[in-house]
C-alpha cells in the first residue's frame, strides 16, 4: 500500500516537473549487517533518483526517510528500486527502523543541493 501512495507521488511530481531538469541519478545501496554501505547520498532538488537497495546482510532491513515517505522493508537476499524525485533541498536522514538498528549504526544522510 506505502508504494502504490508512493509511485501517485512520484507520477505527480514527474508530471510537474520542467524540461530543464537534471539526468536522473542512479544510486545502489547494500543494506549489512548491521551498516548502510553508504552514509551519504547526493542529489539535486528536482532530479530523479533511480534508489537500488539489495540487502546483503543475514537480517531484514528497513530502510525508511520518514520525510519523504519511503519505507522500503528487504528480507535477506531481495532487492528494490525506488524512484522518486525531492524539490526542495535539504538534508534527509535514511535509517533502518528495525529495532536497534538506528543506534548501531544504520544511519545517513540523502543530501539534496538546490537547482539554480
Ligand atoms: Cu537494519
């Protein structure tokens, strides 16, 4: 149900979007135990972010920005891509919201510079 809301937004957003608008960024992300294999990702406000999570690790992941709505839960093994698009910039903290995941470490930040 979370990804069907999210993909509307996503469509809407696109839709919106000008012509002028960056190439879309391509991200891979392993989720371990128990760390992101990245604290940071970059982005520009408007661009399309192509999001791929594989979970490497022998637990499940949950990987979750509270801000923009996403929460995407892996088992061992699987693999998800996300893609959506954040207008403003900004910083916006990625955790995996398993319990104690967060406080060991699975922490970053998707940074969104402006586009001007
Ligand atoms: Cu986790």
């Amino acid at each position: 149900m979370h990804k069907l809301l999210l993909l509307f937004a996503v469509m809407a957003l696109t839709l919106t979007a000008c012509s002028s608008e960056p190439e879309t960024k391509q991200v891979t992300l392993l989720a371990e135990d128990i760390v992101w294999s990245s604290d940071l990702i970059e982005a520009e406000a408007g661009q399309m972010i192509e999001l791929t999570i594989t979970n490497s690790g022998a637990l499940d992941h949950d990987f979750v920005i509270e801000e923009l709505g996403l929460d995407v839960l892996l088992t061992p093994g699987q693999s998800e891509t996300v893609t959506f698009v954040v207008d403003e910039a900004g910083s916006y903290e990625y955790i995996c919201n398993i319990p104690g995941h967060q406080d060991a470490g699975m922490v970053g930040n998707l940074v969104i510079s402006g586009s001007d």
